[in-house]
C-alpha cells in the first residue's frame, strides 16, 4: 500500500494537491494511506522549499505548485514500480 502525505498549513491550495491526489488513487483503483502534514517542523524534515508538497513513499514528488491529477498518476505508478 502506498503511503502518500500532504505538506502543509491546510491552506485551499493543500486541499486541491489532497482531492486530486484522492482523485488518482480512486482512478488508478489502488490503495493508499493518507496523512496530512501541517507542523512546520515536521514539512521542514523534507526540505521543500514552498508549499504545498506532496510525498509518496517518503519520495518528495512536487512542492510549491497543485500538480494536476494526470502528474499524479505518472508518479503513483513509478511508486508502485519501485515497491515491487
């Protein structure tokens, strides 16, 4: 099961990176487990430098920009690919 987390303050642009990311593991007909990040801190762990951000299995995949659902999806799968 993929793990994917949303990184940060739970501003609109964060909750946009959160459905379409839903939107893709609903599509794709996979599992994942969501968590969201909003502890300064905690987002600084991964160095982005702006937010929001979007990890999948611990992999920084996007930050400081809503990546459309299609992106999404390309890296659901690679993640996917690297776990078998």
């Amino acid at each position: 099961m993929l793990q994917i987390k949303i990184l940060g303050p739970g501003c609109p642009n964060c909750h946009k990176v959160e459905e379409n990311a839903r939107s893709a593991v609903t599509n794709m007909g996979i599992q994942a487990d969501f968590e969201k990040i909003s502890d300064y801190a905690e987002i600084q762990k991964y160095r982005i430098l702006g937010t929001p951000g979007l990890v999948i299995n611990e992999k920084v995949v996007c930050a400081g920009r809503i990546p459309d659902e299609s992106e999404i999806m390309t890296w659901l799968a690679d993640a996917q690919m690297e776990a078998i």
